[in-house]
C-alpha cells in the first residue's frame, strides 16, 4: 500500500512540495518531516485483522485494515500558499483506481504546531475483506 501511496503523491504533487520514499525517522531527537519542511514522507504499512465471521468448515472472514501515515510540514509563520491544495490532494489518495476494491477509505488529519512548523500528519486507513482458514 506504501508504494501506491508513494506513487500517487508522485504523480500528483502540488507545486512548492516534494515527495521522498525515505521513512520518517528521527535525527538528534526531531522527526525529518520537522527539519525537511514542505517534504511529504510515508511510513511503513500497519495492518490488523478484525474477525467478521468464523463458520463451521474452519473458514472465516475478517475486515483487514491497513493503515499509513503522511507526514508534512511548512513553515508555520508563513503558511504555503498551495497548502491548502496539497492537503485536498493527500485526501483524495482514497479515489486513486489502485485502492477500488477496498470497503471502506478513511483519512484522518492532526495537524500540530512543532517548534516554528505547522505539523499535518494524514493516517490513511484501508480496508478490504479477507477469508481466512484456520
């Protein structure tokens, strides 16, 4: 799922940012997207299973839900002025045709003040139906 987040945010990057396909790590205590402003990072795939319905032959169905988190921030003092345009972008990663068969898309968005940037963190969430054998 990393990837084809990676790849849309690639292909529709709004002018003034940059995508990189380094993970959002930390250095002297300070996440990379806070030193590397207007820099959209992503991080690695979580994924959990949530039991739907187990039948008698040992099959079973459940909703698996992948979760990624985007990370961007600006200068705090002078917001960019596609800001506004980027966030509309990383929102509608859910309409891209690499996710259709999922059941349900859901972006949350945090944005947070960290020193002098302004801090938006995207968790964009996936889900699709799974069978599972016991």
């Amino acid at each position: 799922m990393r990837d084809d987040i990676i790849a849309y945010l690639e292909a529709n990057i709004v002018t003034g940012f940059t995508v990189t396909d380094e993970l959002p790590w930390t250095s002297s205590n300070v996440p990379l997207y806070v030193k590397n402003k207007n820099v959209v990072y992503t991080s690695l795939d979580q994924v959990e299973q949530e039991p739907l319905l187990d039948t008698l032959d040992g099959l079973g169905f459940a909703n698996e839900v992948s979760t990624v988190e985007v990370f961007v921030s600006s200068d705090a003092k002078t917001i960019h002025t596609n800001y506004d345009a980027l966030v509309t972008m990383i929102k509608d990663v859910n309409s891209d045709a690499a996710f259709a068969g999922q059941t349900a898309r859901v972006t949350d968005i945090v944005t947070d003040y960290v020193e002098d940037a302004l801090v938006s963190t995207f968790a964009i969430s996936l889900t699709q139906l799974v069978a599972s054998c016991d």
